[in-house]
C-alpha cells in the first residue's frame, strides 16, 4: 500500500463521530498518507483545536418529516448539499474515502459513488444509522465495531467487516495497572458532553451529596458547559464534596488515571474507550438519541462487560442506591475490571491497514 495515498474522513456532527475519525487521521498520517478532513459546522465546534488536519466546512442537512412541505425543502437543501460535495471531489480527488457516520458525511459519500471514488463506511453503534444505512447498496465496505450491529440486510452482509472500535491508540495502550482499586472513597468521573450536561448537573450532584451525607466518601470529576461551572463548584463546596469542574477536554485519559468509577451517556465511542482503560462505569442513555441507539450500546456492555445501567427516568430513584451498593461491596468495581481485561480493541488499526490495501488494490 502506497505511502501518500490521498485520503479523505468525512465526519458527521457530534461527537461520536468527530472522535473516531480524528482518530483514524491520527493513524494515518502516521503513516505518512495525505488526509483530508470534511464536516459541517457543528463538527468543527470539535474538530477547531486540531489545526494540523486540513479540514474543510460543507453543508448538510438532515431529512425533515414534520409535514409535505419541510420534507420537500430539506431534499432540495440534501440535494444542493450533494452538488457542493461532487464540486469539492472534482477538485481534490482523493483516493479512498471514509464515511463515519452522520449526516454530515452523506453528501460526500454519494458524490464518491457518482464519481466512481472508492468510500468506505464505519458504524461503532448496535444499530446502524440513518445515514450510513442509506449507503449501504454503494460503499465498498462497511466496517463495523461489533458484529452484533442490528439494521443491516442480508444483502450486505459480503460488505460487512468487523474491525473493533477506531479510539485513541493512547487509550489502547492505557494500563491503569494497581491504580485506583480501593474504593473506600469513589473518585467518580462524570461524563457526557453538551447532550448530558444540562441534566447531569441538575440531578447528579443532589445524589452525590445523598451519598456524601450517608458516609460514601467522595471525588468528583464532572464535565460540564462553561455556563455551569461556577454553580457546579459552589454546591460541592457547600456540600463539603472535593470536586474538579472541566469542559470538553481532549486529555481525557488525564482524568482516566484519577478515577474508579464512571458515570456516563452511552455513545459507542465512550463506552469503548472505559473499557479499553479498565473503568467500571455506570450507563444513563440519552433517551432521545436517534433509534434508541445508546439504550442497545449500554444493554449490549451491560451484557457483554458487566457493566451498569440506570434509566434516564430512574435516576432519582435508583442511583443513589447503586452508588451506595458499589461503595459497600467492591467485588462490584473488580468483576466488571476482570471482565474488562478480557476486552481490547488494540488490533483496530491492524484491521484498518489490511482493509484499504485491500480496497485499494482491488480492481473496480
């Protein structure tokens, strides 16, 4: 497989996409390949900070089905869409090109295919998504986290490659070795990002403070928007709770090495990367994430990895309990460590190499 190979991510919106990709760029220009990044502009709220990737801003936009007239102008806004796409191609041309998901990455993966450009695409969630499933009968490839993955034909099947979760390969190679293990005091950390951080902070720290209050000795490491930072810090002051506040961070595995326990949404990404660190971790899904599709990543690691589970609707009720039972009993934390060593994405990357030097040797 040639060096320099003109290569092109597209990534969708959120965080669940911008993540993985940003770590397959990562991969490849170590391998010297010429990377290109495309998203819209929510992308780029994550992708800003990593001016070393040349990455360019296109529209997107989502199918809207309220009435006759939103689904009508939303087509034409994904047809315009699609045009800007096949003009942006035409001028760079890449070789191969990988769709990670999102609506974002849509529009660039249908140009790829009028253009005759080779395109690959990765789903990390248990169902695939919108975007990625109306793709399936023109990507080369569909490479997947799990086999388990729900959502896709029969007919695709030959296309199917499991390759394991595309992290950090810091994260890969995290050893939290003895660190961390006596849970006589819970260095919770919490995460979750814009989608989680409104109710995070709003119900999370009340139970805490249950828990504080009942003799569960405590340390908070919780992310949350800037405009919450300040009321964050004044109730576990006042709580008498030692806590750290951060945004979005790039260095998560900073607060990797200082927890032994999470409290998290449930995207495919995240879940991954606490398992790939050896984190025990309790899951609250977004509800409204498209499909249900956090509920099907939390179930698949609550079965899979031993993992925890709370309901957005049972976090009054059912959290505090379980936090309690976690501190009372620490054969909780070290069966879900033991069942997470038996899980590793470390030969992602391998996987990723063997597939486009396939591809790219393949004849059309």
């Amino acid at each position: 497989m040639s060096k320099n190979l003109k290569t092109l991510i597209a990534v969708g919106g959120t965080g669940g996409h911008v993540i993985p990709g940003l770590s397959l760029a990562s991969h490849l220009a170590e391998k010297n390949f010429k990377i290109k990044i495309t998203t819209d502009k929510r992308g780029y709220n994550y992708i800003k900070g990593f001016e070393n990737y040349d990455i360019s801003i296109l529209p997107s936009f989502p199918i809207k089905n309220k009435n006759i007239f939103l689904i009508i102008f939303s087509y034409i806004l994904v047809f315009y869409s699609i045009i800007r796409a096949l003009f942006f191609l035409i001028f760079n041309r890449p070789k191969i090109i990988f769709g990670m998901g999102g609506y974002a990455s849509f529009p660039i993966c249908i140009a790829a295919k009028v253009l005759r450009i080779k395109f690959v695409i990765y789903e990390n969630n248990l169902i695939i998504g919108k975007a990625n499933k109306f793709l399936l009968p023109f990507t080369n490839k569909i490479l997947v986290s799990y086999k388990d993955v729900e959502g896709i034909s029969k007919l695709y099947q030959n296309k199917v490659i499991e390759i394991g979760n595309i992290i950090k390969k810091e994260i890969i190679d995290y050893s939290i070795n003895d660190l961390k293990k006596d849970t006589k005091k819970l260095n919770i950390l919490i995460l979750g990002g814009s989608q989680a951080a409104k109710i995070f902070a709003e119900k999370l720290p009340v139970i805490l403070k249950k828990c504080n209050d009942n003799g569960v000795s405590l340390k908070i490491y919780q992310q949350c928007l800037p405009s919450q930072n300040e009321k964050l810090k004044l109730f576990y002051d006042q709580a008498n709770i030692d806590c750290e506040i951060f945004y979005f961070s790039n260095s998560l595995i900073n607060y990797f090495s200082k927890a032994n326990l999470a409290i998290t949404r449930s995207g495919s990404s995240m879940l991954a990367e606490l398992t790939n660190a050896n984190i025990p971790f309790i899951s609250i899904p977004l509800p409204s994430s498209a499909d249900n599709h956090q509920f099907k990543n939390a179930s698949f690691y609550k079965k899979k990895i031993s993992s925890l589970l709370v309901e957005e609707i049972d976090i009054d009720t059912k959290l505090y309990d379980l936090i309690k039972d976690i501190h009372e009993n620490p054969s909780i934390i070290s069966s879900i460590v033991e069942n997470q060593r038996l899980f590793s994405d470390k030969n992602v990357y391998n996987n990723i190499n063997q597939v486009l030097k396939d591809i790219v040797n393949e004849k059309n």
